[in-house]
C-alpha cells in the first residue's frame, strides 16, 4: 500500500484530477473556494468533472473569492444555462449565497469549518453532520434540492466529497495535497470512499460492509489507521491506483476476489 502511495501520489496526477483547480490560484481563499466546487461537482467521470468545473470557475471570471464575497442578485445571470448532473442555476446560486454568508460572518472558509469540528467534539457528532447543519443554516431560504448536493452523515452518506476536500486541504508535505488548513489533524480525515475504492478495499480483505455508507467510511478509515496512524487517508491514493492496475495486486493479497 505504501509503495503504491508513492507511485500514485505524484505532480503528475494533478492534471488529471479536479484538485487542479486548487493549484490554480495563488490566493489561499480562491484555492478554498474553488476546492469546494471541484469536491463538490467530483460526481462521475473525471475529465467531464474537469470540463464542468472550469467552465463554473469562468463564469466567475477566475476569481471566486472575489465573486462570491460581492454576489449580488443581478450576478446570478452569469450562471444561466448551467448544468452538471443534477446541478442547476438554482443549486449554484444558493451555493454561491451560502459561502457568501459564509465568508461575512466568519471572515474566512476555514474558520467556518473550524466551528463545524469544534461543534462536532463539543457534541460527540460526526462532523460532517455539523458541516451540512451550519452550511444550509446561513441560508434558511435555501431550496430543498440543493441540500441533496452537500453530504449529511445524519442520512449515512459516505461523504466522499466532502472528505475528498479535507483530502486536499489538511493533509501536509504532499504533491498534491495543499494542506491549507489547520483546524483538524491528518490522523482524524476519514477516507473518501467512492465504488472504486471501495472495491478495492474490499478484495483486500480491508472492508467487510456490502454497503458503501457511513459505517462502510467508519470501518475502512479503522483498517488503513493500522497502517498509517498519522495518515490514513493518503491510502486513498493506493486504492485508486490499484483499482486502475488491479492486475498488479499479487495474489497472495487478494482476500476476496469476487467482492
């Protein structure tokens, strides 16, 4: 697992991933902001994600902190004709007034999720389920349908987008990994879990649950914690590349071959 980390873990597989809208900006608040997008939109093919995404970020003109922190009513226009899987003008636009609140009332994207995790220990929650509560509640005239496109671990999502963002922005001294924000250790990041990783993990002898929701994420992050304390989540990277090359799993680590 380990050396697959480091074969995977490379500048090169930036081009290729929705973390390259991060590596696009210089200022930390646009990296932020922009990150979310991505995570967020990271919903099927990654090339369509990519194309999806850019095209969002051009509509903002290359400067989300910029936008989101001066959106007014007049600038929802530049979202028409927008869509991305089950995304519409509308779920962008109460996104957009969401990190807008966001961004007055806390002054930064990190110190809002930082009183979501500090809420989520103070009340024994998983933290994603905190993040969805304060997120929608800046917004109370949200509609419904955009709630969908924000995990709650209340409803045993797996959360792998949201986690997927934590990826990028807690985890420190990676290629890829930004490691913008301080408010959480690495050592308490759960691992995004998508259909792929999951499978692979489960060949591995590495997950037991059939189905890919919260205890799924729970037991998973418990396997890979005994091989990395510190780090688990970096085992992301080792699960996709050997999803991609699954023929190069030797055999005698193959737990269950048809999972």
């Amino acid at each position: 697992m380990d050396r697959w980390v480091d074969r995977v873990e490379s500048p090169d597989y930036i081009d290729s991933d929705p973390v390259l809208f991060m590596h696009a900006f210089n200022n930390p608040e646009d990296q932020l902001l922009a990150g979310f997008f991505a995570a967020t939109m990271a919903w099927g093919r990654r090339d369509i994600v990519i194309r999806k995404v850019r095209d969002f970020l051009n509509r903002m003109g290359n400067r989300p902190a910029d936008f989101i922190g001066n959106f007014s009513d007049r600038d929802a226009r530049h979202f028409d004709g927008f869509k991305h899987r089950t995304f519409k003008p509308v779920d962008m636009i109460w996104l957009t007034k969401i990190l807008q609140s966001i961004l007055l009332k806390y002054g930064s994207f990190e110190n809002f999720w930082e009183r979501c995790y500090q809420k989520s220990r103070q009340n024994d929650r998983p933290l994603m389920s905190v993040f969805h509560e304060n997120f929608f509640a800046q917004q109370p005239a949200t509609p419904r349908r955009t709630y969908k496109h924000v995990s709650n671990a209340d409803k045993k999502s797996s959360c792998k987008r949201l986690y997927l963002y934590l990826r990028w922005t807690i985890r420190k001294d990676s290629p890829v990994d930004l490691g913008l924000m301080d408010f959480m250790p690495p050592s308490e990041l759960m691992v995004p879990l998508d259909v792929h990783v999951a499978r692979q993990a489960r060949i591995l002898g590495l997950l037991s649950r059939t189905y890919n929701d919260w205890w799924a994420v729970q037991e998973l992050t418990e396997s890979l914690r005994t091989l990395d304390p510190s780090d688990p989540a970096k085992y992301d990277y080792a699960l996709f590349g050997l999803g991609v090359n699954a023929d190069e799993i030797p055999a005698e680590f193959l737990i269950n071959k048809q999972p």
